[in-house]
C-alpha cells in the first residue's frame, strides 16, 4: 500500500469564500494528484467549495493536507504554504 504525503497545517485566518476558492483553484490544477483536507475526523476532497467551506476553518485550526499522486510532496508543500501565508486574496 503506498503511503501518501501529508502535512499538518495552522490556518491563520479565518476561511471564507475567496481564499477557499484560490486553495481549490491551486489543488485542482494537479489533475494527477488526490489532495484532500482533514480537519478532526472530517476529511474532504479539495475540489469543492460547499464540501471545504462546511468544514468551518477559522484561525488557528490545525488541518492537515495530504496528497497522493505524481507530484504529491510538491502540491502539500506548495498548499501548505499558501494556507501558512495567511491565504492572501489575490493568491
């Protein structure tokens, strides 16, 4: 069974409409890599907007993302980043 790559995260604002949208917008680029998002015992694909806004991520929630696929460590790396930079609005 493969392993998948995976990193815990702090959000470090509140998750509304806009950034959700830029984080989706970056995961979905990587059509050969699953990525999803666990906050608690919830975990979601990160290709919906309804699915990722009901997990209600407010400041300094821990989640992790984990990938599997081509680049997987590239794409946890590079939306990890994004969440820990605050998520800025204009990506």
């Amino acid at each position: 069974m493969k392993v998948m790559t995976n990193k815990s995260v702090i959000i470090q604002k509140d998750l509304h409409a806009r950034p959700a949208t830029l984080l989706i917008q970056k995961a979905i680029e990587y059509k050969n890599t699953k990525i999803w998002i666990k906050r608690d015992e919830k975990k979601i694909r990160l290709n919906s907007l309804i699915a990722l806004l009901a997990l209600g991520l407010k400041k300094d929630t821990v989640v992790i993302i984990e990938a599997e696929g081509d680049v997987e460590k590239e794409v946890v790396e590079l939306l990890s980043d994004f969440i820990e930079k605050g998520m800025p609005e204009d990506g």
